[in-house]
C-alpha cells in the first residue's frame, strides 16, 4: 500500500494479505484475451478495516 496514508499505532491491526497472494490482474486478462473483453478497469481508492 505504497502511498496511502494509515495510522502507525494501529499497523498491527491492519495487516492484510502479503500483496505476494495476489496474481497481476492484467496479465491474468492477457492469458484471458480470448475469452474475455475489457471494458472497464477499476482502480480502488479506499481500504476500510474497521478496527
């Protein structure tokens, strides 16, 4: 979460999955390309964990 902002007293609390558990979504639509068709991409702008 390079660049978002979090509160360091509370990082034990946030953790989250390692970004490693998590394959490239465009190369994953590019092994796709036949089946599928891009319309969109979406690009979260809040992670919300209640605490």
């Amino acid at each position: 979460m390079e660049g978002i902002w979090y509160g360091s007293r509370l990082a034990a609390k946030l953790r989250d999955e390692a970004p490693s558990a998590y394959k490239d979504i465009r190369a994953v639509l590019r092994a796709q390309k036949e089946l599928v068709k891009v319309t969109r991409t979406l690009c979260p702008i809040l992670n919300y964990k209640g605490v």
